[in-house]
C-alpha cells in the first residue's frame, strides 16, 4: 500500500479502537460484548499496517532528519506500540501492572488505558500537522476497492485474534480465564478479599457507623433520614452478583443489604420521579431509573462479612448488571429527580 492509503488505514482504525475502548467501559452484560469484540479486532488489525509504517517512519526520517516532526512522531510511535503491546499481553499471558501517580495502582490493563489517554493528544496533534499531506477525498472511505481494502483488514484482524485465542488457549495462558470485558477473575466468594480501588483520586474515609446517616431528599413529600441501626432493622436481602472494575478485574460475591425500593417508600415518592442518583461521602454521584430501584441494594456485607472500608463501608450500591463505576461506595445520600435516568455522563466526570 502507499504512504497515503497507510495513513489512511491508521486514521480509521485508531478512531474506530478508540471510540469501541470506551464503549468498553460501558458494556455491562454479555449481549454488549460485541463492543469489545470491535475493539479486539481492531488492535490485531493494526499489527500488519505496523510493518507498513515503519517502512514510511524510516523513509521519513532519512529525508527530514531530526526535527520537531520527526520528533513527535518517534514519541508517538513508542507510545502508540506500548499501548498495542500491553493490551495484547494483557489478552494472552498477562501484562504487569504499574503504579502511577495521581492514578495509584494499575493493572496491566490500566496501563494499556493510560497509554492509550496518552497516545489522544500526540495523534490528533500529528493529524493536524499531516492534515493537509493527506486531503482526504469520498473514494479514501466510500469506494468500492476502500471497502475491499477494509474488509480484507478486518479479516485479517480477526483471524490474527483469534489465532491469539486459540494459542493462549494450547499455552494455558491467564487470558483464557477473561470475562467478556476483558476482566480477570479476583476473590470471588472470598469476602473483603478483592481488590480496593477508588475513583481516580478518591481517598478511603473512615465512616463511623453510629454516626453515619443516609439522607432522602428531593421528589418526595418529605425528607427522610435514616440512620444505621433503622437501615439495619429492614429485612436483609442476599443478592449474587458480578462486580466489574473497568481497571481489569472482576468478582462475583454474595452480597447483603437492604433494597433501595425498601427504603424510597419510607421516604415516599413524587409520582413525578423518574430517577434517583446515590451520592458518596466523597461527592461522586450516578443516576439510576427509578424502576431500578427494587434490584438495586444498599450493601452492608459480603460473604458473609461486613464491608471492609476500602470496599464501601458502611454501605455502598450493589448495581447487578452494571459496571463498578455505578457501584457507589460510602453512600450517604440519594436525590429522588424527575428527570430521567439517562441523564448524566456515561462515564463519571467528577
């Protein structure tokens, strides 16, 4: 292929792998796996087109020499590759981890996530400085040999994965054992055991349980405080469920606690309300459809235990279902709205 149709590739591929990355992030049940498969197929996509750029990269540099270009693109290169790698290591044998700062610890996959955060602004940087080399006409996306060209790709991409599925599968590799996120198997059954991992640079409070209140407020006739030893006195409900952590790793646990519907009808609803949003001591905050509310609970133990602080404790959200990002730790309040649950940010913002 010529420099220009690589480049071209490369522009399309890493757009597509990156808008299905965080589509990951938001796939929450086995029927949105397909999001991931994208993502996959992606990546072993780009390893032949590899071979190609490094060819261009070399020429480049023997025509231009050492500059701010050249420079920058060396930059984006090893990041580019460091991503790549980490993220198939992390589906076959298994990627290190790393601790970053402000990030705190991070799995292989995580690394391979911060790479790839790192890899945005130096890519569209070098789009912009390459914008005009590459003119981009309908025939480069729209065409019927552009279409022969992708597929062929996108073949290529699949077979590559799934050959990676296959020898990981002879070597007896980690990557087997992957839940359909991409997510390792963590201490499952194995009470407080998981890993603890907060929300970027959310620190553990140490809440007290007899001072501890969870305040109801908002679309409902009037506004409700509870404390623990009320919350403790509503039936208990057990509900088996899968955490997920979009930092790489997963655990199903049985977890107790009270359902929320439970406590809205001490409260009362507005019929109005169509959502509520559960708020955390340290200010993090996600919205649930208030037709959720009777599968979401407000957990007070695993297996058996009460929860450990880093895990939530007093009480934090058991979101069957969902992704750990909606399983809000140290909740202290919940805002009943009349707006609907969809509105907020996919993804946490705060």
């Amino acid at each position: 292929m010529s420099s220009r149709t690589v480049n071209l590739a490369l522009l399309a591929i890493l757009t597509v792998d990156a808008l299905s990355g965080v589509g990951s992030f938001l796939a929450g049940t086995p029927d949105q796996g397909w999001i991931l498969w994208v993502h996959r197929i992606g990546g072993f996509t780009l390893l032949p087109l590899l071979v190609w750029k490094a060819v261009i990269a070399v020429r480049s540099y023997r025509k231009r020499g050492l500059s701010t270009a050249t420079v920058l693109s060396g930059m984006l290169g090893v990041v580019f590759i460091a991503s790549l790698l980490f993220g198939i290591l992390w589906s076959t044998s298994g990627a290190p981890g790393a601790e970053v700062p402000v990030l705190g610890s991070l799995t292989g996959l995580g690394v391979h996530v911060a790479l790839a955060f790192a890899l945005l602004p130096l890519f569209l940087v070098h789009v912009v400085l390459r914008w005009r080399q590459m003119r981009l006409r309908r025939p480069d996306f729209a065409s019927r040999r552009a279409a022969l060209r992708y597929l062929a790709l996108s073949a290529a991409g699949l077979a590559a994965w799934r050959a990676s599925e296959a020898g990981s599968a002879v070597a007896g590799w980690s990557g087997t054992s992957r839940r359909y996120t991409g997510s390792r198997e963590a201490a499952s059954f194995q009470g407080n055991l998981f890993p603890a991992t907060n929300w970027l640079t959310d620190l553990v409070p140490q809440i007290d349980p007899v001072t501890w209140r969870l305040r109801i407020y908002g679309a409902v006739p009037r506004e409700t405080v509870i404390g623990w030893d009320e919350l403790r006195a509503y039936p208990s409900s057990t509900s088996r469920a899968v955490l997920d952590c979009t930092g790489g790793w997963y655990t199903e646990q049985d977890w107790s606690g009270v359902p929320l519907s439970v406590v809205l009808e001490r409260a009362g609803v507005d019929p109005a309300a169509r959502s509520v949003v559960v708020c955390s001591a340290t200010g993090y905050r996600r919205r649930y459809p208030l037709d959720e509310a009777g599968r979401l609970l407000l957990g007070t133990g695993v297996a058996g235990e009460p929860l450990a602080p880093g895990h939530g404790a007093p009480v934090r959200l058991i979101a069957p279902g969902r992704r750990g990002y909606d399983w809000v730790k140290w909740v202290v309040a919940v805002e009943v709205s009349d707006a609907p649950g969809w509105l907020q940010s996919p993804l946490p913002l705060q």
